[in-house]
C-alpha cells in the first residue's frame, strides 16, 4: 500500500464539525490532550490532530453541515483508547469538560468514561481493564467468526 504522510493507515479518520477550527484545536489540545498535526485554509477550514494513536480531523461547519451542539442532538460517539484513563478523566474535569459518564468498568472489561466536547461531540475515553469473550457479556459472535472471539 501507498504511504501517504497526510492520512494514518489502518485507522479510521473520523471528520468532525466544529464551528471554529482554531477554538477546537485549542480545547481539545487543553482539555483532552490533542496535538495538532496541520491545519489548512484561512484561519483554519481544517486540521489533523492525535492523541497516542487515535487521529481525527477537524472541519470548519459550512452550509449542510454543523456539530451537535448547532443543531441540538448527537448522532455518534468516539472512543479514544488511553493509556491512563484515570488520570485523563481528572484532566478533562479539571478543565471544566462536561462530563455525561462518570468513570467506571463496563460489563465488557473497559474502564472508561464519557464526555462531551466544546461542540456538542460525544466522547469516550477507554483503557482495557480486563479481557472478556464478547459471549460472557450477552453478545451473539458472527458466524464468520472474528478476531477476539
């Protein structure tokens, strides 16, 4: 495969919607601990940002488009792995992030907890606190099979 060093491979690249680029890369650099990779356009139309190995970009909000917080509902939700969850969680609130999920364990063996952007984007913040068959928990694996079953 092409390398291409504007694009991560073998990532999924979330786009999200801010309604200013420069203010998002701000907070999420303060809040949650993003880098910015680039930016482009005049201030900002975009950017790439990361944190450990999870990538985003960031795009300006145009017409047809808008974050949760502009039109009044979420549609998705991220999750970024992290390798000290505990100490992000006290991170992003001591930085005033609102958090909607306190931090806990799941019945699938994450710790992890939830918490909305300066847009309205939700986010989880996950570290593995324990491996567990998806089939302990009540899923049904694929008939295919996959990895981790």
């Amino acid at each position: 495969m092409l390398r291409n060093r504007s694009v991560p491979t073998d990532v999924v690249l979330p786009h999200i919607t801010y309604p200013n680029v420069v203010e998002a890369i701000a907070w999420l650099a303060r809040v949650f601990g993003f880098t910015e990779h680039y930016r482009y356009g005049d201030p900002a139309d975009g950017a790439q940002m990361y944190l450990g190995n999870a990538w985003i970009m960031l795009n300006r909000a145009r017409p047809g488009s808008a974050s949760p917080a502009q039109i009044g509902c979420s549609t998705q939700s991220l999750t970024v792995f992290v390798e000290d969850v505990d100490a992000h969680f006290e991170r992003s609130k001591a930085a005033g992030a609102k958090i909607v999920e306190d931090l806990h364990e799941t019945m699938y063996g994450e710790r992890q907890y939830g918490v909305e952007d300066s847009a309205g984007h939700h986010w989880l913040f996950s570290r593995h606190a324990r491996d567990v068959s998806p089939v302990e928990w009540g899923a049904t694996i694929a008939a295919s099979g996959s990895p981790g079953s």
